[in-house]
C-alpha cells in the first residue's frame, strides 16, 4: 500500500467518473431500428462500470496498487468495446462521443500510473 499522489487522485477521479456514466448505459438501449450498441455492450459497459467505479473507491481508500489496475482494466476493457462506433455509420455526434471517451481513458489510466516525482540533486 503505496500512498497515492495528486497525478494518480486525479487519474482516479477520472475514471471514477467515466465507470459512473458507464454504469447508466444499460438503462438507455437503442432503439428499435437505430444505429447502436447491441445490448449486450451495454450490459458488459454497465459491470464494467461498476467494477471499475468500486475498484476506484478502494484504491482511493487504500492506495491499493491492485484496485488501480483493476480499475485501469475496466477502463481498457470499456474503451475496446467503444471503438466499433468509428467504423459503422453512426452519427457524428457519436464519434465524437466516443473520441472524447478515449482520450479521458487513455488520460486517466496514465495518470493512474504515474510514479511519484523523486527529488534529484542540484550538481552546479
């Protein structure tokens, strides 16, 4: 049990937030005759989410190395099953969705895995 740093707390952050939206996507499938994600992504989505939202809590509490992968993973895992929306014809809005989806994922997983600075010594 490491003590997080800011970088990590925000890369936390992030993906608490990203796992919260994703838990909601099972409530809202598409409709009948739409362009969408089958149901079955959005039920991956929603456990994924709420996977990825406790293992936040946990690392949070904890500076638990595993909670931060776990969450990482969850985030991975998510952001593979978004990017079939860049090669079907969605509107878009939903790419561009999508495109901002990844790019805080990519952000908050490297944040979490950041190390610490270490102070390095003046040698003038």
């Amino acid at each position: 049990m490491s003590p997080t740093t800011t970088r990590q707390k925000v890369g936390l952050v992030l993906a608490g937030v990203l796992s919260a939206i994703n838990i909601s996507s099972v409530f809202f499938p598409t409709p009948e005759g739409d362009t969408g994600p089958p149901l079955a992504i959005l039920v991956v989505g929603s456990v994924l989410g709420v996977v990825g939202l406790v293992a936040v809590v946990v690392a949070w509490r904890s500076g638990n190395r595993a909670a931060i992968r776990v969450a990482a993973g969850a985030l991975i895992i998510n952001l593979l099953t978004s990017l079939p929306a860049f090669f079907v014809d969605v509107p878009a809005v939903v790419k561009l969705l999508v495109g901002v989806g990844v790019l805080l994922a990519v952000l908050a997983v490297g944040l979490m895995f950041s190390p610490p600075r270490r102070s390095v010594p003046v040698l003038d």
